[in-house]
C-alpha cells in the first residue's frame, strides 16, 4: 500500500494561480492551514466548507487533482487549470494575431493550391482527349 502525504508547496499558491480568490482575514499567511478529511473504501473524501467557500467550488463542479512528483497533491478549479494552461502556450501567441486568422488563411491557401492542382489536370485531361 503506497502511502502519499498531502503537503501544499507554497500557502499562496491558489492565490497566484487565481486572481478571484482571496482567503479570509482570519486566515494568516505564515502557516499554511491544514485540514483533515477522511478517504471512505470507494476513495472518496469530502472538502471541508472552508476550502469550497475559498475556492468557490458549489456542488456539481469539476475539480482536477494532480499528483506531483514528490506526492503532494495539487486540487485546482476548472477555471484555475485552464488558466494555467493558457499560460502554457501563451508565448505563442503573436500580438495583434489570432490563431483562428491564421488557421482561416492556411486552409484558403491549401484549398487554391488543390483548385490550382484539378485545374491542371483538368487541362491535361482535356488535352489528352482531343
């Protein structure tokens, strides 16, 4: 049985993460606040109100949970893991472009190249045909 041991790396990680969220006055930042949940025998364990009212998780909402590599647990909203996914990529992104432009005008590009194509073979067939 692999035991892993739920440690939060930084306290202000899900302040960095998301602008929105903002703990409560009561909670300080020198020590991170630890919370205790039990797992149940389908592996299930519930947040406590505190950690849902902070990160604004209502009932129904996806969560996504990685595991790290030095077994820490990392519980992140939808709207925090598309973010840090957008921030991913966001040094791809040319300013003043949008890649639905450029995608637009690849696929313009290839269809008057095949256009281009049929119409040559159109004319040797035809040619050949006389």
């Amino acid at each position: 049985m692999v035991a892993y041991k739920i440690k939060r790396r930084r306290p202000s990680r899900a302040s960095e993460a998301a602008v929105a969220y903002k703990p409560a006055a009561s909670q300080s930042r020198q020590s991170p606040v630890v919370y205790h949940v039990t797992v149940t025998d389908r592996g299930r364990f519930v947040l406590p109100v505190e950690v849902r009212d902070t990160l604004k998780i209502r009932d129904g909402d996806r969560v996504s949970l990685t595991l790290e590599e030095d077994g820490s647990l990392v519980l992140q909203t939808r709207e925090v893991a598309i973010g840090r996914l957008r921030g991913m990529f966001k040094h791809l992104a040319r300013p003043g472009r949008l890649a639905s432009d450029q995608l637009i005008a690849e696929r313009r590009r290839e269809a008057r190249m095949e256009d281009r194509k049929f119409r040559e073979w159109d004319a040797r067939l035809r040619k050949a045909g006389k």
